[in-house]
C-alpha cells in the first residue's frame, strides 16, 4: 500500500490521507475498493486505531470514500462543486508559494505535467 514515517512533522493521519490518494490516483485503488479496516490498518502501521478513524472521517468528509457500518469503508471518488472550489484554492495557494518563491510559472507547468 504506502508508507508511513512515524518520524515525519507530518502528522500520521494526514500521511494515511495523502497514501490513499495517491494510491487512487496512481491507479491501485478503484471505485469500490475496500480498504483495510481501522483496526488492520492500525495493526499494520503499529498505530491508534483512532488516528486511522481520523483519517477515514477525512477522507469521507472530502467524498473519497464511504464508511459504511456492514461493508466497511470503500473507494467512492466524486466530485462535488465545493470539491471543485477546494482545489481552486489549493492550487491558488500553490501558485502564491511558487511567485513568494521567486520560482516560474513555468517551473510549476512542467512540476504539474510531470505529474500527469
């Protein structure tokens, strides 16, 4: 799946986010898929199951998965106008980084279309 580096600033739930995205977007996980369950994924990372649950409920609230009681949580992308406003502003935010920088639009082109 992905790695998390309990030594890392970034606090652990958000590494669990960015790891599930990144894993839909590089194609491993599809609409439908299940993912582990709290208390797996918990025991794989050697974590809080309550830092997964903390992640999943992100991931819900971003409408990436759905958590259903029975079923468990599963892979459910969609896209939402306010999830279309979030990445407008992410990406603005982004762009004022790259200009406070003093780095090019077209440093931020070829970042994005190596990413593609």
């Amino acid at each position: 799946m992905f790695f998390i580096d309990t030594l890392s600033e970034v606090p652990i739930y958000t590494q669990i986010c960015n790891g599930i995205i990144k894993e839909i977007a590089e194609g491993n996980l599809k609409n439908g898929d299940e993912l582990p369950s709290v208390r797996q994924l918990a025991k794989d990372f050697g974590i809080n199951p309550m830092t997964v649950n903390k992640a999943y409920g992100i991931l819900k609230s971003e409408n990436i998965i759905e958590i259903d009681r029975r079923v468990g949580s599963i892979v459910y992308v969609r896209c939402t106008e306010k999830d279309i406003e979030n990445i407008k502003e992410n990406l603005q935010n982004l762009i004022n980084e790259v200009k406070m920088r003093k780095l090019s639009k077209e440093f931020l082109i070829e970042l994005i279309e190596r990413s593609f």
